[in-house]
C-alpha cells in the first residue's frame, strides 16, 4: 500500500504577546491510500492549527512552522507559497473548513461559488465549470436548480453539502474535515455522515477527519490520531482503539462517553487541558494522568511504535 | 432581483419619512432634468453673466407673488417699445412746415398700482449720423403735462429719467407756486412723475399714486431730405419693484434662473462627492485591512497625515493661487478627503470582516485577493455604506454653498452659494431683501432634509439594530 500523506515532526508556534503557542509540537503519522483518519482532541488541543498546518493556511503571527509533509510522494515543504496553491491545495487536498455553514458568501450565488475552485485551479471556463457544478449539486443531493440561489436560502444541512461539494470539485486525494457536523442537529448531521461515507467510497478519497466527537470519529475513519496539548499521544488503527485503547488519555476519553441504555456514571477527567502557552514538563498528561509516575514528571515521553506504524507516547509502556 | 427591489421599496415606503424624502429628492432630480434639457448649463453661466440681456429687468425686484399677500399692489416693470407694434404705441409723422417733420411716438398706459416705479429708462435709438433734436413730454392723468426734456440724439441715446435733476428742481417750484409749500422730504424723479399732485405729496407719509392713464410723447424734428428713411424709435421701461417668481438681484437678474439651474450643480456636486468618496475610502481601507503589514501602515499614517490637514485653508490657499472651476473644486474636494476619516472606521470594520469563516473558507480554495477585497469583504459592509452616502450628500451641497460664500471657486458659476455670496456682499438682510437670502437657503435646507429623511430611514432598514421595536 501507498503512503498518501506522510508527516514527519511538524511544528507549528504562533507567537503571541504572552509567548510562544505550541500548538503542533513534533507531530508524526503515516496514511495509506484509501484509508480515513480521525484526530480527536479536545478544544484547544491544536487539532485544527494541525489541519491547517497540513494545507499552509497560516495566520500571520506564525513563529515556527517546520517539519516535513509529503503528500502523494511529494515533499511539499520545499514549495513556494504560490506553487502550493497551484498544484497542491485543492488539486490535492482541499478542506471543508470549521463552521462551514457560514463558509459561503452571502452575496454569490451557489453555483458560482461551487465553480471557483474550478476557475482557479483547473482554469476552466465559467460555463464548463457551472456545468461541473451542477453535476456536483446532484452528486451530493441538491436538486441542480440551486446553483442560482443564494446561500440565505439553503438550510444548514443543504450549506454544508454544498461546502463539502466545493472540496470535492476539484477531485483531490486528501480531504480535511474540520468538526464538519458540530453546527448541525443530529438528524442533519446522521445524513450529512452517511454523503460522506457514500463520498468515500464512490470517490476513493481519504478524510483527515478532526473533531472531538469520539463516536462520530468512529462512524468513517480507520485510524485514530489522539491529540493533546499539541502532540499526538496514540496513534492507532481504529478497530483497535476502540476495544482497547492505550494511553491513558484515550482510555479516559473513551470513558467519558455518555451512553443511551446503560445506567453508568459518565466519567470525566479531572483537570483541564494545559496551556499550550507553558505546557508542564516531561508528560503533558501527568497532572491529570491516574498512573502519572516520577519520570513522568520529568522527561517527556518517546514514541513507542507497537506495530508498524501504531504508536503512543507513554512511559507506561517504555518499560516493557 | 426586481421582485427583492419592489419588496425593499415597499418596506421603505412604510416610514412615511422616507415617503417625504423621496418625493423632495425626486422633484429635485426633475427640477434638475428640466434645468440640463431645456437649457445648455454652459449658456445659463454666458446669460447670467451678461449685463445686456437682463438691462430691461427692475433691480432688486421681490417675486411677484408678493402682491397676492398685500394690501398694497407693487408695480410690475412696464415695457414699451416703438420697433414692436402693440397696443399702446403709435408712430405718426406730422407736418410742421415746409420741409420739416415731426416724428411722433406716443405711448400710452394704464398705472394701476399703489407704489411707485423703481426706476425709469427712456431709451433712444436712431439710424442717421445727422444729429436730431427730439423733445419729451409726460402727461399724467388729469392732463398734467410736463416737458422732460430737449435732447440731441445721435445714434443711440439712454436717457435716465429718474436721475434728472433739473426736472426735479422745475418740479419742485412748480409745486411751491401750487401748493404754496415744498415737500418735507427729498422727492424722487419716479415719485414726481407718478404722484397725486395734492398736499398729501407734501408728506412722504401720505404722498398717493395717480392711478389712471399716463402718455409719453416723443418728438423727433426730421428735415425733408430724411423723411422716410430716418428712423427714429424709443423704449421706455418703467421698472415695477417685483418681478417673476424668484424676483431679481442687484444686476437685475433673474433668480429664478440661478435657483433652477443650481439645482443640478447642487445635486451632481453632492453626489458625486459623496458617491465617490465614500467608495474611495472604503476601498482604500478594504486594501489596508486585507494586505496588512507595510501597505497598512503606509495607508494609516497618510491618513493620520490627511486626518490633520486643515481642510478649508488648503482649500482657500488652493483657490488663491489657481483659477478653479466648480468641477475642479469638486477634484480637490475629492482629493483631499479620501483619506479621510472613513479609511480609519471602515478598517476597524473590515479587520472584523477578514475573520469572517467564508472569507477564510475563500483563502483556503485559493480565490485571489483583489477577489476576495471585492467580491467578499467589500459587499459586506455595503448596507452600511448606503446611508452613509445618502446622508452625507447635502455635507457637500452644504460644502459647496460655503466655499462659494467664502469667494472659492468660479465666480461665474450659476450654484445656490454663488447667489448667497452675492446676497451676502449687497448686505441684502440689512436692506430688506429677504427674499434673496431665504429663496436659496430654502432650497439648501430642503435638499439637506430630503437626503437625511432618506438617509436615516434606510439606516433604520439596512441597519436592524437601529431598527424600532
């Protein structure tokens, strides 16, 4: 199997006026083709500064922004700027951004909206490209004469098709779903997760699905990314996590699900999740962690590879 | 598109406000379509600066309907002139003697009117280089007859009855062998000619008009040799004190014609003033919003820098030093003010707008920047541009008015301002020409209420937080 996106100890500072934000700190995975990732955090655990690390969609006050990231066997941080909007971003992988209900202009019409990946990526004529979307609209089950309404008069569920509609146009490999369900009600968001598991499997696309949704993750992805404080702390097929996860981060994640019939007492973590301004020393999770140990306070955690490419960041298994 | 136009229009007709302001706006926009079509503006600045065309108009005259208000009825201008046939003129030729004419034009009309005239011109037109001796006689009602005069006319020849001092010094000692006294006041030429000649003339208080039928002879002695092709005329204009509409000013213009044809100026200054503008600095801040870092910096401070320029000197300085038409006054006007304040707010407002997630979501697909300034951000500020614009066009009709009363500008233009500059330098409030300082004010104050009843209704719409429960 191919790798479609590789990273390999990427890091993302912001600098602010408190100090640095450390919110991707050495980040490293591997996707196969045709394989879904789901990275799941909590909010403010820099899931979404990872997302948009992975595209170069950098605010201005980047401090560091290294690494290597290969996508389709291309190093593309060797790249220019405009060489990355031109042959990767959206030919590649495109993204439907957070709060994607609102990521359409209110003042242009669907369709044309719909095209402009097209006009500006594949220099397609206006006319072929509204044609393109058209097709698209009834792809992801819009009825085609939408393309000349505007966005005011789409219901959510209807925008958000449409945004994931505008990352599929151009037909990239890789598709970043930034919490893409987490305006929408449940109905909404049920129909809206079954489009795109209907998408993976007709398009043969790969997802980088974020979110902090555990049983949502688990609907579309094959591998888990858990995320905290800027670094992933377990890497792990999915099958596998879910029936016996490793970290003690993801067990208690797992934990705190609330579940419908069961009569059981949700857990949650004690604590909150550390500043990414000064994350504590050694193990980030050692303030909050059951099993925290003496070295885990003092010496952060290596990758501990448990098959080819599972990994977790623990001291709990350093020692066996 | 027309379907939302109709619905917003409807909405907007619902606040009777706007109803009011549109309909002051609209009947401005026709008063001004009427002034550009009958009337090339460029021949309206030629006719309003001319002195002859307007050399048969009273001087400082009040609009006629004045009279429909008064008990005392002021006297419209009177015109008679022997080159036209009308009635109430007659041209006959009389024979004196052997040889020798007499070229006689009467003129004959009705003063009905209880003040009297302003003034009075006899004009005298011949064609011969021969000079000729022409006589005037004045008969007023009752027969009363007097000489006004011998003149030797040669060519053209204006004589100014109400200046002539030596019928008034005859006048005078006629009446003290009449009446057996002199008037206590100094008698005017106008009133003399036109007076109930009774004690009451003794009286500037009680001195009446002899309402009837005045005669005007004049006589021109003509040899046999010119008989038949001298040709003698005259014109004799008797100036009412109202006039038109509008009534007239110290060079017997018109007023209605500054009036009409400043409407246009008024209105195209404003908004084009306004309109361009308030677009250039929106414009200007969406780029300095949007690209940031240096260009930002350099907007913001030749903004600051602009921001504490004094506005009216440079204006003033301008002026002094070069010959400005009102079209270039409105480039400078433009110039100096965009970038103006506007920038700094309207920034503050796209700084907001940039984090809006479809703009975001727009720089994720790549759309490229001047793109996403116009077709993004730009549009979503502009329901709060549009009253912003409405309500600052009589700012700059008002600017107009004001830089005109402060002498910037052509002084041959034909604006609302230039009218109150010359009503301001005749000192006309202290004279009593109120009607000269409140016809163009009126007029200001009623585009300025037009636009700011519009204005502010479409704030209250396009703005929902200004909305009233």
């Amino acid at each position: 199997m191919k790798t479609i996106l590789n990273i390999k100890d990427l890091y993302l500072y912001y600098r602010v006026r408190a100090g640095l934000v450390k919110a991707v700190d050495g980040v490293s995975l591997d996707l196969y083709n045709d394989e879904s990732l789901a990275v799941l955090g909590e909010s403010g655990s820099g899931k979404s500064s990872f997302a948009r690390a992975i595209l170069r969609l950098l605010p201005k006050n980047v401090y560091r922004f290294e690494g290597s990231i290969y996508i389709d066997g291309e190093d593309v941080m060797k790249l220019s700027d405009d060489e990355f909007n031109d042959r990767i971003r959206w030919s590649k992988i495109s993204m439907v951004p957070q709060a994607s209900m609102n990521a359409l202009n209110p003042v242009i019409k669907i369709g044309e909206q719909l095209a402009e990946p097209l006009v500006i990526h594949r220099n397609m004529n206006k006319s072929d490209a509204l044609e393109r979307a058209r097709e698209m609209l009834k792809f992801v089950g819009i009825p085609q004469e939408f393309v000349d309404r505007y966005p005011f008069e789409l219901s959510g569920g209807m925008r958000q098709r449409v945004v994931i509609a505008m990352a599929l146009i151009t037909q990239p490999s890789i598709v970043i779903l930034d919490e893409p369900t987490s305006a929408l009600d449940v109905l909404t968001q049920a129909n809206i997760m079954n489009l795109l598991k209907k998408i993976k499997i007709d398009r043969k696309v790969s997802y980088v699905f974020i979110t902090h949704d555990i049983a949502l993750s688990s609907e579309i992805s094959d591998r888990i990314a858990v995320m905290y404080a800027g670094q992933i702390v377990e890497y792990n097929y999915a099958d596998k996590f879910y029936k016996e996860p490793q970290h003690p981060y993801s067990q208690l994640l797992l934990s705190s699900v609330p579940t419908l019939r069961e009569d059981k007492k949700i857990k949650f973590i004690p604590g909150e999740p550390p500043s990414l301004l000064s994350p504590p020393p050694g193990c980030r999770f050692h303030p909050r962690c059951p099993y925290a140990m003496d070295i885990c306070r003092r010496e952060e955690p290596p990758i501990l590879y448990m098959d080819g490419h599972s990994y977790v960041r623990c001291w709990l298994y350093a020692k066996r | 598109m027309i379907k939302q136009l109709t619905a917003f229009a409807r909405e907007l007709l619902i606040y009777r406000s706007a109803l009011v302001g549109i309909i002051i706006i609209t009947s401005l926009i026709l008063l001004s379509l009427y002034a550009v079509i009958t009337v090339p503006y460029e021949e309206i600045v030629r006719k309003w600066n001319s002195i002859e065309i307007w050399e048969d108009f009273p001087r400082n005259a009040m609009p006629s309907w004045i009279n429909i208000f008064t008990h005392r009825k002021l006297p419209e201008t009177i015109i008679l002139d022997s080159r036209r046939k009308e009635l109430g003129i007659n041209k006959t030729i009389i024979t004196i003697a052997s040889g020798k004419y007499i070229l006689r034009i009467l003129f004959t009309f009705n003063y009905i009117y209880d003040d009297f005239p302003s003034e009075i011109i006899l004009r005298l037109y011949s064609n011969t280089t021969k000079q000729t001796t022409t006589q005037i006689t004045w008969i007023k009602p009752g027969e009363i007859e007097y000489i006004l005069g011998r003149k030797l006319l040669r060519g053209y020849e204006s004589y100014y009855v109400s200046s002539d001092e030596e019928f008034l010094k005859k006048f005078n000692a006629n009446l003290i062998s009449k009446l057996g006294s002199k008037p206590n006041y100094d008698l005017s030429v106008n009133i003399a000619l036109f007076a109930k000649e009774d004690p009451s003339i003794l009286s500037r208080d009680t001195v009446e008009v002899s309402k009837g039928e005045y005669r005007v002879i004049v006589d021109a002695l003509i040899g046999e040799e010119d008989l038949g092709r001298a040709q003698v005329d005259a014109k004799l204009v008797v100036y009412g004190k109202v006039y038109g509409v509008a009534g007239t000013d110290h060079r017997r213009r018109d007023l209605a014609l500054a009036l009409i044809w400043g409407a246009p100026i008024a209105l195209a200054f404003g908004l084009v003033a306004s309109i361009t503008i308030t677009f250039a600095q929106m414009f200007i801040a969406a780029i300095s919003a949007w690209y940031g870092k240096s260009l930002d910096f350099v907007i913001q401070r030749i903004t600051e820098i602009f921001m504490v320029l004094p506005f009216l000197p440079i204006l003033l300085m301008i002026s002094y030093f070069y010959k400005i038409t009102i079209w270039t006054l409105l480039a400078v006007v433009i110039l100096l003010s965009i970038f103006g304040s506007g920038v700094k707010n309207y920034r503050a407002m796209f700084l907001q707008i940039k984090e809006i997630p479809y703009i975001e979501a727009a720089i994720a697909y790549g759309t490229s920047s001047l793109r996403i300034v116009f077709r993004y951000m730009i549009p979503k500020i502009l329901p709060t541009i549009i009253p912003t614009i409405v309500l600052s066009v009589p700012d700059f009709v008002f600017l107009e008015a004001v830089l005109a009363l402060l002498g910037v500008g052509d002084p041959r233009a034909v604006t609302w301002g230039r009218v109150l500059e010359d009503a301001a330098r005749e000192a006309a409030l202290y004279k009593g020409y109120y009607y000269w300082i409140l016809e163009p004010s009126i007029l200001l104050l009623l585009t300025a209420l037009g636009f700011a009843l519009l204005g502010l209704t479409l704030d209250k719409i396009l703005n929902p937080r200004l909305r009233e429960m």
